[in-house]
C-alpha cells in the first residue's frame, strides 16, 4: 500500500486528534506521521511487541495499535500520549486505517486480482481494464499449478511456497482455502513441460522437508494473456480430480498427461454404466479375481508382450497363455488382439471411475 495514501489521512487527522499521530511498518520505521520530520526515524525494538498481539501497547509517552488485513499485522499507529484517551485515539485511527487499506488492496492489488482472474469472479471485459490500470503485463505466458494439502494442514505452508517464489511482480502465490494453494508462474513460451514437472516437484520436496507434509500438485496448460488463466486453474483442479481416481500413486498429476483418463472422466456416469454392459455380456467384470487383474495389468504394463509378461510375473509362458483364454472365456476379450485390449484397458478405467464415485449410480 502506498505510504502517501498513509500520510494523506494521518494529515486529515491531526486537526481532530490534536496530537502527534503516525504509522510504523513491521520493522519500526516510521512511514507516515504528522510531523513530517519523523518520517524515517527507527523506533526502539521494545515497540515491536505491539506486533505479536491485538493489544494496545503504551511506552514512552507514546500509544501503539497494530492492525492489518493479513494474519500477522503489518502496520501499527502510534498516538501521542500516555492516557486513557492516547490509547482510544490509537484504536480509532487504527480501525479507520484498517478499512482503507482493506479497500485499497482490494482495488490495487493484483494478487488479489489474480485471485478473482482464475476463480471467474471478474467479468471478462473488465480483466483488460483492470490489468491496465494495475499495469499488469498481459504479453506473457504463465502456468496455474494448484498445491493441495492433504494431511497435516499449517497455515505456514503458504509462507513457505511464497518464499520459493519472492519475484512477486512475476509470480503470484494465492491462498485459495485451508488446504489449496495456487502458484501462477510466469514462464517461457516454449517451456517444456517435463520442466514445469520438476518444479512441481522441487514444491512439494521443499514442503515435505520442512513440515512433512504430503502435498499433490496439479498443473494446468500454459497460457498467454490474463483471461485464459482461469482455464489454467481448471485444468489444474481436473488434473487433481483425475489422478485423485486413476494415478492414485502420484503426487504430480499434469493436464497435459492425463490422456483418455480425462475423457473418461467427464462422461456421464450412466453412459459408462451402459458401456460396461456392452462389453462384458458374457460375464461381469466382477466375476475376475485379484491375480486375474494383476495378471492383466502387467500385461499391459509390458505392452501385450505375452514373453515379457511372464517372466516378469515369474510364470511359464504356457501358464500365461492359458490365464489369457480364461479371460477371454469369461469376457469374449481377447487381450492378445490390439483392439480388443484396447476396450478392455478403457472398460478396466472406467470401472474404476464408477467405483470412485459410488453415489453417482
């Protein structure tokens, strides 16, 4: 917030209050005051302690209130005097002060602009003028990454992942609820996106190292320009969602590579329910028992390498075969025919979907 904006209202004050009036940062420096000779002066660090409590403080002849829109306070007012009255002067200013600056980071902000950006809570022809006005560069590209918690939930991890990014004329770090926290990142047009991976990655290490926390992050598309973030932030959200269903194992989860797993999970759950009856009229897909499935997964996993398969699984070859017509017996599928492993592979997803989501059929 700008300190003029601090010192304009300390300057409309000092005829009501009729004493010395002013604002010190988090650091004790005076910013703003009625007499425009402090301004600058470091006070003594015993002042400091009227940042660690919502108490109003009084020494030396002076009266302290903190205040600020964030957890910690940022700013304190200082009133002359060491009165009852000092003190109430102290509250008074302080509470006015709080709701300017609530307004003005409001207006003037852009984290907070960027906030209501991916979360479509601007309208579109406004984003442009906004930007403008905040003189936000729009010929860029940026990426939305979305950090969930999921166990272990402390507030200071957002001040973690602020620190990792400290650019933030390019970077935004956004506290979207107790347990998401969005990264917008400025990037290179032609950033790979195994790259954009291995920040993710670094992310979650640097949380997990210093809270042990397990985190997931979910990373949209890249973008240019303001308005297509908010589409970033949904494909990051849905990269989440998706791998929450199908890559159960994995911590970072890109849009880019969820592949038909995202088809299928924007189908209706009936039409998957209809699908499932189709392919499997001879037999249920319940009707196949754990080493069955495992069977089939790592023969997918070694690419219908019938061979590889077996050794792998520690089995002849002919006991694999025969595993195989079993299947096809029980389900008319022959896992061995690129086409038929094909349906079998999407039928075995989309089982998967459904049974994720129970409620829903």
């Amino acid at each position: 917030m700008s300190n003029r904006l601090f010192q304009a209202i300390i300057h409309q004050m000092t005829d009501a209050v009729d004493r010395t009036i002013g604002v010190i940062d988090a650091s004790g420096t005076v910013i703003s005051c009625s007499e425009l000779g402090r301004i600058g002066e470091v006070l003594s660090p015993e002042v400091n302690v009227v940042f660690q409590t919502n108490e109003p403080l009084v020494t030396d002849g002076y009266a302290y209130k903190a205040f600020g829109s964030n957890m910690h306070p940022e700013y304190a007012v200082f009133v002359e005097g060491d009165d009852e009255l000092a003190e109430k002067y102290a509250g008074v200013v302080a509470v006015s002060l709080a709701g300017i600056k609530q307004y003005y980071d409001e207006k003037y902000d852009r984290g907070n602009f960027i906030k209501n950006v991916i979360l479509d809570n601007i309208l579109p022809g406004d984003i442009y003028l906004k930007a403008r006005e905040l003189r936000f560069n729009n010929d860029v590209t940026r990426v939305v990454i979305l950090i969930r918690i999921v166990e272990h939930v402390d507030v200071s991890v957002f001040d973690v992942i602020q620190n990792l990014f400290p650019d933030k004329s390019k970077d935004f770090v956004i506290n979207l609820n107790e347990t998401d926290i969005a990264l917008i990142k400025e990037v290179k047009s032609n950033t790979d996106p195994r790259d954009l991976e291995k920040l993710a990655r670094s992310i979650a290490d640097s949380v997990g190292a210093e809270f042990y926390t397990h985190v997931l992050v979910g990373i949209g598309t890249t973008v240019e320009g303001i308005k297509d973030l908010a589409r970033s932030f949904r494909e990051a959200q849905v990269a989440l969602e998706v791998g929450k269903v199908f890559d159960t194992e994995k911590t970072i989860v890109s849009y880019d590579n969820l592949g038909i797993a995202r088809l299928i999970y924007q189908l209706p759950t009936t039409l998957c329910v209809m699908f499932l009856k189709e392919v499997f009229k001879r037999g249920s897909i319940e009707s196949l028992d754990q080493e069955t499935l495992f069977t089939i997964q790592k023969f997918f996993e070694n690419n219908l390498n019938v061979s590889e398969t077996s050794r792998k699984l520690f089995v002849h070859r002919n006991t694999l075969v025969y595993r195989l017509e079993k299947i096809k017996k029980l389900t008319g599928l022959d896992l061995r025919e690129f086409d038929d492993a094909i349906v079998f592979k999407v039928a075995l997803m989309v089982k998967k979907y459904l049974d994720s989501n129970p409620m829903k059929y």
